[in-house]
C-alpha cells in the first residue's frame, strides 16, 4: 500500500471513530441514565409523577385555606432577584406550592425543576398551569386563559407585569359557555394532545381550580376560594406586580423572557409535579435519587414557610434526613422567603447533622 493511501485510511478511521464518540455522548432526550434529559416524552412525563409520587396527605394553612392555589409572598421579585446572582443555571430545581415557582424558574434558569407538595391539589393547579402555557403564544393569551377574561385592545408584548394584570381586572369575564369551553380545551390539550391519563378525580380537581381563577380574576387572593372574596391586598395581581430592591419588577408575568423561559420547560414536559410530604419516606428520597443518577445536583429548594409546620409537628428530623439523602453541594441552597426580605441558606451546612 502507498504512503498516501495509507494516511488516507487513518484519516478514514480517525473520522468514523470522531463520529462514533460523538453519538454516544449526545444527552439523551428521554430518561435515561447518566444526564438530566432535554426533554421528556409525555409517557415519561406521567410515568415520573407516578413514580416519585406518595399518596396526598391534608394540609391546612395558619389562615385556614386548605387550597393554596396562589402564594401570598410580597419579596417574590426580591428573592428571585437574589437567587439569580448567587445560584447558578443549568442545575435542578426543587419547590413547593402554586405560582411562585414559575418566578423562581424563570430567574435561576435550571434545566428540570420539581414542584413538590402533600396536596394533590397542587399537582391539579400545575397541570391546568401546564396545559394554559403550552396553549398560549404569549403572556397576554395566557393570562386572559387563566383567568377566562376577554383580552382587552392594545395590548403590546412590551407591557410590564403591572400594567398587563391591571389591564386583566378591569376586563370582561366570559360567559359560562365559553368558560365550559376553555375548561374543555384544557382537558383536550392534557388527555388528547398529551394524552396524560387522568382520573376523573383528576379532571375534577383541575375544574375546581380553574372556576376559582374565573370566579375572582386577577383580584384572587390566598384565601379567596374558601372565603368567598378577594381583594387587593395580597392578590395575584398584585403579587405578580412585586419589584426587587432596584424597583425592577422579577416575576415570571414581568417579560416575554421570563414567561417563554418557564413555556419552554412546560413544553419539554420539564416542570414535574409531585405529591409528596417534605417528611415522607418516598417523595425527597425518591427526587434526590433521580437527580443523582442523571450525574445533576440540586441548586435551589424553594420551602415556603413548610419548615415551621414540620417542626410544628415535631417532624423536622425526617425532613432533615430527607434533604440530607440528595445530591447537593456547598452552592446548593434553601429558599426561605420569610420576614421582610427573605434568606438564602447554605443546604449542606443546615443538613450536615442530619442522617
């Protein structure tokens, strides 16, 4: 064989051997093992909220709502914008309860999050959220879907979070025909497009969740549902209007960015909803395992005020443990929106005792 002709087969090999390294290390686009997936099939989707997942258990909040279907945090925006300088992007997500997730995700940019809460409730209200971002082109169509209000004229894709809710609670409400239609649009988009399979008690529990938002529009507060009224103080449009300590609105209403980062997630089937308690012997354990074998850690668990009912209920070992089994490091951090403007706290450091 000629010189040449034998550097032309080396090259030849080189390159096939090139592309065959190159194949194998592409991320998986299902839930296989070794990388946090690009995205999930919708049966994978499902199969993960079934498998991580405890049976519900009840929770009633200090101000007697049993719902939860919206926060009632004013440092939103002034958390968010903190999580976004300390944590960084690309890693796992972890929180619990309603909306003020999709805030947190949208300023830290992970690439998978879970949302995790004793009520299945909470699951219903983040399927209707799914179904409502995937069938919405922009923040304005979401919105009027959310809350089933006629979209005013003129309304510009430049609008602030402000301006866009305020906008939303002086519109019209549909009728109830057309509120049954939304209704069966989002049920078609989760068990037709998604082809989710959802139990009766499931499409009921969405039902419930999405007539609130229609009976109090934008005006709906944290305890609304279960009182009969809302008002401004502490209502979603008010929360969603929050600014950081710049006077810079962060939520995830506040720019297109924000509202397409979490809609891409919700595309990929990337936001996972689980019915777990903090305490419990499956739900954590069973999050932090998924996250470690895909070789990810987790950068930021959002925990509300449940810790102080943990250590209410005498608790708060189980809990400890729990966090303490998952895969963090000495970045990771608890998300503690409590007093006037909140904390971020080192996990590794709280949980080190814990066993």
């Amino acid at each position: 064989m000629r010189p040449h002709s034998l550097d032309t087969r080396r090259r030849f090999l080189r390159a096939i051997a090139l592309a065959v390294f190159v194949v194998a290390f592409v991320p998986p686009t299902g839930a296989g093992q070794g990388a946090v997936p690009a995205d999930l099939s919708d049966r994978e989707y499902w199969a993960l909220i079934e498998q991580l997942s405890e049976p519900e258990g009840s929770f009633v909040s200090n101000s007697g709502s049993p719902d939860n279907l919206l926060s009632n945090e004013s440092t939103v925006s002034v958390m968010a914008a903190a999580a976004a300088e300390r944590v960084k992007p690309g890693g796992v997500y972890l929180g619990v309860g309603p909306e003020q997730n999709f805030t947190y995700i949208a300023a830290m940019r992970p690439r998978m999050a879970f949302v995790t809460d004793i009520r299945r409730g909470n699951l219903h209200l983040h399927l209707l959220y799914k179904a409502l971002f995937e069938m919405s082109p922009d923040r304005q169509n979401f919105v009027s879907r959310l809350f089933s209000r006629t979209r005013p004229d003129g309304l510009s894709g430049s609008l602030t979070a402000s301006r866009l809710l305020n906008a939303y609670l002086a519109a019209t409400p549909v009728t109830e025909t057309v509120f049954h239609s939304n209704l069966a649009a989002v049920t078609d988009h989760l068990t037709k497009t998604r082809r989710l399979p959802l139990a009766a008690a499931d499409r009921s529990g969405i039902e419930y969740v999405y007539r609130q938002f229609y009976r109090f529009g934008p005006a709906i507060d944290y305890v609304s549902s279960t009182r009969g009224t809302s008002g401004s103080a502490g209502s979603y449009a008010r929360i969603q209007s929050t600014v950081d300590a710049r006077g810079v609105e962060r939520t995830y209403l506040a720019g297109d960015e924000a509202f397409e980062y979490v809609k891409s997630l919700q595309h990929r089937n990337l936001i996972i909803p689980v019915v777990g308690d903090f305490a419990g012997p499956k739900a954590l354990r069973a999050i932090g395992g998924y996250v470690r074998s895909r070789g990810a850690t987790i950068g930021a668990f959002y925990v509300s005020n449940v810790e102080g009912y943990l250590k209410r209920n005498d608790v708060w070992t189980s809990f400890c443990a729990n966090v303490a089994s998952m895969p963090i490091d000495a970045e990771s951090v608890f998300i503690r929106p409590t007093g006037r403007a909140g904390t971020l706290d080192p996990m590794v450091a709280e949980t080190s005792g814990c066993k």
